[in-house]
C-alpha cells in the first residue's frame, strides 16, 4: 500500500526493518508496500547514512541559488530605486545597463523579485466582484398619449445680451406633443427636476421617460440613475436609457431640435425674456398649427391629452419584505451596513434601501423593487448591477434591443419582492 499521509516516519521505520531481513526480494516488498523500487533505495540510503533520523522529511527548498545577483548589484537596485521610488523592474534594469553595462545584471524578474521581498512594490487591488447580469429590454413603442415621453437638452447657446441657456424639451413620443421648452439657465438636477415637477402637476405622470446616458439623466452609478431619474423611478415611472452613441434611438427629438434651432435660434432673441416669449410661441404653433407625416397629417394637440397619473401630494417611502434589512442612505449614498461604511450611490440619498441576503456573505441590494447590486462582507463598496451584452441592434427607433458594453442594471428587469409599495 502507498505511504499514508499519518505515521510516515513509524511506517518507514517498519520498511526499514523488513528490507534489512532480507527475507524477501526488494521488488517484491515493495510491490507489497506499494512504493517504487526508487523510494525504497532512497530511504535506505538514507538509513545508512543517519540512521532513524534520516527518515523524517526534508525541505524542498533549494540549498544553492543558482544566478543569485551577487551583493553589489543588489546594492546598485537598491540605491537606484531610492533614486526612482515609482520605477518598475523593467526601467530599473534599463538605467542599470546603461550605468554598469550587461556583466553580471539581473534580468528584470530578478528585480522585481527583489523589490518584493524588500517590501518596495505597492500590491494590485484586487479584482471586484462582478454584479449581478440584467438582460437589457426593448425599448417601449409607444402606441398612445403618455406612454413614453421622451427629455433631451438642446445643447446651450447665448441670446442677444450674452446671458447662457439651457434649453430642455420635453415630448410626448406618440402623439410629438412639445410638451414644454424650458430654458435654464444651467444643466443640473435641481432645476431639471423643478421643471418636471411643474410639468407633471399640469399633465400628469407618463408611464416611461426616455433619455440618453448624460448628465443630469444618467450616470455611472447603479442603475445608470442620477438624482433626478431616481426620483422618477419613485414616481412608479420607467426609466430607459438609450445606448451611448445611439442618438437615432430617439431620432424624433433629435429631429425636432433641428427644427426648433432653425426657426428660433438663428438668430437668437436679444434677451432672455424674449427667447421665452419666442420659444413659446414656437412650440403652440408646433402642436396647434404644424401637421406631422407621422400622423397622417394631423396636428399633434388633436391627438394628445393628459395623463391620468396625477403627481402625489406626499411621496411614500419603500416597504420591503418581513426579514429583510432596511437601510436609510445617508449624505454621499454611504450606509451602515454590519458596523462599516458601505457605499450604495448618490442617486438614492435620503432614500430606504433593501438588502436581502442571497447566499453566503453577500446581500443583495433593492431600490423599492427594482435589484440595484449587491454588497458582500469582504468588499469595503457596493458591487453594481451590470447589463448583459446583445447583438447589434437594428436602427428603427421603435423596436430596438440595445447593444452596449456591460453597464448597470434594468429598471424593468428586476422583479419586484413581494411587500414593495408601487407607488
């Protein structure tokens, strides 16, 4: 039988003593023993040479270095990185040849060897943890009034007076209603978001909202969500994200900027009051009086009409599911999770998180119903959900699988736990 991995020592003893009867042929013993005829020579050898303690295990560890960098070139990497503190092996072995010349210079994984056991390479991150995969969906065809509205910013320009607008337009994709054309004065959340507020108390909330990647719509973050888009989603509206780089997708607005610039903006009004004025009277005439191909020649105000979600006085906080933890995101989208810091996004400030656990150190994290990452015990961060990579996807604007790199998660995708409050 084959060494056990107990007793080795007792057992070779044993060997030992029946091999120096010579009783039995040595072939024979150890095909009883189930060793090679070269094990059973190598410890007899070593028997005679020290006895019992010659039958205990050894180290595997080389007793001679060959190549060893000799004292003063260890000295020379030394000093020359103290010289080059953020210089690698490879350049260190450069400076070195041109210095000393080739006689004797270590190769650069001896270098870099050495730097490590000197303790003076900076140790590699470890990769993360890649989030949970979401298939990215279709994007809605919108067949009625308020099912997809989609939010673009012109891009700024400066009226007469020289004062800096943002304009941001907003549209009904169904019907091409202009629903408002509101010109900031910059490009952020804070005054997005009033725009919205007052469009939506006027009109009602839509079912989804269509925007492109940038901010303020978009962001990096879980979910792709920014403050702004966040605060839709609490709305119970669906946010889709068209692919960076992919303007056809929402080539109606697009189109309809083109012709907002050519009949408003070239040039522009004198003052900003003025552009308003001009600009509103701009976008009746576009819903009132323009006819649209698209709609069999009819004006888009003969087909729109108001939503019938109405914007809630008091938005409700999230409940989520008997024996899942509750979280409130504090300033800079960091929770307290397990006595640690732990950083969930920016966009849910204020906000209640879910987490519940899906196996063994690692939690996953709900924004109401929709899955925003995961947080695992051993990570200092947040691991975000990632989009799953499709095909290319076809250019008509109505039916479209998007093509992206691995991005953050579906906001239709994920389904929603049980005990979630729709709002």
């Amino acid at each position: 039988m084959p060494w056990k991995t107990t007793c080795q020592k007792v057992q070779r003893r044993e060997f030992i003593q029946v091999a120096l009867r010579r009783k039995t042929p040595l072939s024979e013993l150890c095909e009883a023993w189930g060793i090679s005829r070269k094990t059973a020579y190598k410890w007899l050898g070593r028997f005679h040479e020290r006895g019992q303690w010659g039958l205990t295990d050894r180290s595997h560890a080389a007793q001679r270095i060959s190549r060893r960098p000799s004292a003063c070139w260890l000295a020379r990497i030394r000093r020359w990185r103290a010289r080059h503190p953020h210089w690698g092996a490879r350049k260190l072995r450069w400076a070195l040849h041109q210095r000393f010349g080739r006689h004797q210079l270590p190769s650069s994984a001896a270098i870099g060897r050495w730097l490590k056991v000197w303790g003076l390479t900076r140790k590699r991150r470890r990769p993360a943890h890649k989030g949970p995969r979401r298939e990215r969906p279709k994007l809605t065809v919108a067949s009625a009034p308020n099912e997809v509205w989609t939010l673009d910013f012109k891009g700024w320009f400066r009226t007469g007076d020289g004062t800096r607008v943002e304009p941001l337009t907003i549209r009904d994709l169904a019907s091409r209603y202009a629903l408002v054309i509101d010109l900031l004065s910059q490009q952020n959340v804070r005054e997005s978001r009033e725009a919205c507020k007052d469009l939506f108390r006027k009109n009602g909330l839509p079912l989804v909202i269509r925007v492109d990647n940038g901010s303020p719509f978009g962001s990096t973050g879980a979910l792709g969500l920014t403050r702004l888009s966040a605060w839709w989603v609490k709305l119970g509206i669906r946010v889709e994200f068209i692919a960076p780089g992919r303007p056809d997708q929402n080539g109606a607005h697009e189109q309809f900027h083109r012709v907002y610039k050519e009949e408003t903006l070239l040039p522009p009004a004198h003052s900003l009051r003025a552009q308003k004025r001009r600009s509103e009277q701009w976008r009746q005439e576009y819903n009132q009086g323009r006819p649209h191909e698209a709609l069999g020649m009819m004006v888009p105000a003969a087909i729109y009409r108001k939503s019938s979600r109405v914007l809630p006085l008091r938005e409700k906080p999230w409940s989520y599911q008997v024996g899942w933890e509750s979280r409130l995101i504090r300033s800079k989208g960091m929770i307290s999770f397990h006595g640690r810091s732990r950083f969930v996004g920016e966009a849910f400030e204020g906000e209640r998180v879910g987490l519940k656990r899906s196996r063994t150190a690692v939690w996953e994290v709900y924004f109401g119903p929709h899955l925003i990452g995961e947080l695992w015990d051993n990570e200092a961060g947040g691991i975000r959900a990632v989009w799953h990579r499709r095909g290319r996807a076809p250019k008509e604007p109505t039916d479209i699988r998007l093509a992206v790199p691995l991005r953050l998660a579906s906001l239709a995708s994920a389904s929603p736990p049980s005990g979630c409050l729709s709002l």
